[in-house]
C-alpha cells in the first residue's frame, strides 16, 4: 500500500495531543477521519503506531521512534508549500488566523472588499482563540492579541486598542459599589491582566461567579446587568446597552494587535494583498478607540 504523506500531519498532530479529541479540534476534522487516517498510515508502514488506550492513544516504541523522522519529512514538505505559494499569483486560498471579536468588527469590512476587488482570491477565516502553529501552515499569517513569541516570524504591531470598566446602563445607580460583581475572562495571561487592572482602579478584588473564554460572552453578560467587566472600546463604546464606568487612559491594560507572518509566506501575492488590508484597516481604527 503507498503512504499518504499528508497522514505524517495527523501522525505528528495526534502524536502532540495524545488523544483523538485533541487532535480533531487541531485539524479541524471529526475524529473518525482522524482514526481512519492513523489505520491507514500503519497499514502502509506495516506496523502499530500508537496504543489504543482508554486515557489516550499513546505512542508504541515504532511509533516513537518515528517521530523525529516524520517532523523532518513534515517540514521538508511544509518548506516546499511555502516556497510554491510565495511564488504564485494573487489567487487560490489565504487562510487568515484571526480573534473572533476583533476579525469580525474590526478586519472583516476590509477583508470583504478585498475578496470584491480580487476574483481570484478566497479566504479562509480561522477565528478560534488559540495560537495557531505559522510553521504548519495551520493559518498563512495571523492577528494575534498576545505578544508572538515564537522565533523566526516576521510581527508587526498593527494598533493598540484601549478598554473600559462597563456595566449595564443604570446598573452603578442601582448597585451598591460594594455589592458589584466582576464578568471575568478565563485564567490565562489575558484573564490575568484585566482582573489586575480592575483590582487596581477599584483598590479592591470583586467577587467573580462568571468566566469565560470569549469577549463576546462577557459583553452579553455585562449588558444582561449581571455585573462589570473589562471590554475593548471598540466593540462597547457603541452598545447602547452599557455604560462606560472607567477607561483606561493610563494604558496599563491596552491590548496590542500583532500581525504575524511566517517568512516564506510573505512572498505571496495573496498573502502580501492580506498583510496590506489588514494593516489599513488598522490604521484606519478610530483615534478614541486606542485610548
């Protein structure tokens, strides 16, 4: 039977998860597809490649060892995508990484006449909130809320975008300041430096029974006048909904969009048409937002 190269990335992806789960939320597939693709590349190889255990499928000894060869194989491969679409025309698929929030308020407007002007482009939106891997080209090039850490990236600082203390309008006249009760975000760094700048303007921690991982969720619970939270200006400041308690002009909770890009993608025509959009869009973002 001959080996499907592409099962190496399902290989490698499961291999990192450990769990068929894990893997399909990775690749965006249904986990079958993922089992059926694992069964063939072992049929191919003529071995077992992983353990089906109840906690996870976990690597056999062949199919640890084959790893650090598949990684080579992968980025071999990978290397020879990137450089094949660094040297095409502006047409075919850009798959842009994107925050749900910002992309759809603050990107897709300019993305969507691009997509108008360039008949031969098409988009592929990834809006889920973890960092994708550049490298994999899970995403051709990415906006990111958090600082890139990752080397050998090109990164961009895009705009940096201010936020606010809101409440359901009337909830401060009707709620004691010492009965409010904080809408907060998961505890990542993120969920972390808003609850610190709350704590600090309000000299106090306020009790928190809601979290979430998702600006979107914590904005309909503010407006439901469930208690205050922290919301980039942008997308609060023209909900009639809420009112502004406190900005932040100090800028010590400002969010920084970065514009991401692996180097051999910039090449694109596509993607370069993209970076060029995005950044306009950027630029073009209100002056009382980014206070």
């Amino acid at each position: 039977m001959h080996m499907n190269w592409n099962d190496l990335r399902y290989f490698l992806i499961l291999a990192e998860e450990g769990s068929l789960s894990g893997a399909a939320r990775r690749l965006r597939k249904e986990h079958t597809t993922v089992a059926r693709r694992i069964e063939a590349l072992e049929d191919a190889v003529g071995t077992k490649l992983f353990d089906r255990l109840p906690r996870g499928w976990q690597l056999t000894i062949a199919g640890q060892n084959l790893v650090p060869v598949a990684e080579r194989v992968e980025a071999e491969a990978l290397g020879f995508e990137r450089q094949a679409k660094g040297d095409e025309a502006a047409h075919g698929v850009v798959r842009i990484s994107v925050p749900p929030v910002a992309g759809r308020v603050l990107f897709a407007p300019r993305l969507a006449q691009l997509l108008t002007a360039h008949k031969g482009l098409e988009f592929e939106i990834i809006g889920a909130s973890n960092v994708v891997n550049l490298a994999r080209r899970e995403a051709d090039l990415a906006v990111r809320m958090v600082t890139p850490r990752e080397p050998g990236l090109i990164t961009r600082k895009l705009v940096e975008l201010g936020v606010g203390l809101y409440a359901a309008r009337g909830y401060s006249a009707r709620v004691p300041e010492q009965d409010w009760e904080f809408c907060g975000y998961e505890d990542t760094s993120y969920g972390a430096a808003k609850k610190e700048w709350v704590r600090n303007i309000m000299g106090r921690e306020l009790p928190c029974r809601f979290r979430a991982d998702d600006t979107e969720s914590v904005r309909q619970f503010i407006a439901a006048g469930h208690g205050v939270g922290v919301l980039p200006r942008y997308l609060a400041d023209g909900d009639e909904r809420l009112e502004l308690i406190r900005a932040d002009m100090a800028g010590e909770s400002r969010e920084t969009a970065w514009l991401v890009v692996h180097p051999d993608m910039r090449r694109s025509p596509g993607v370069r048409l993209v970076m060029d959009a995005l950044i306009k869009a950027a630029d073009s973002i209100s002056a009382e937002f980014q206070v």
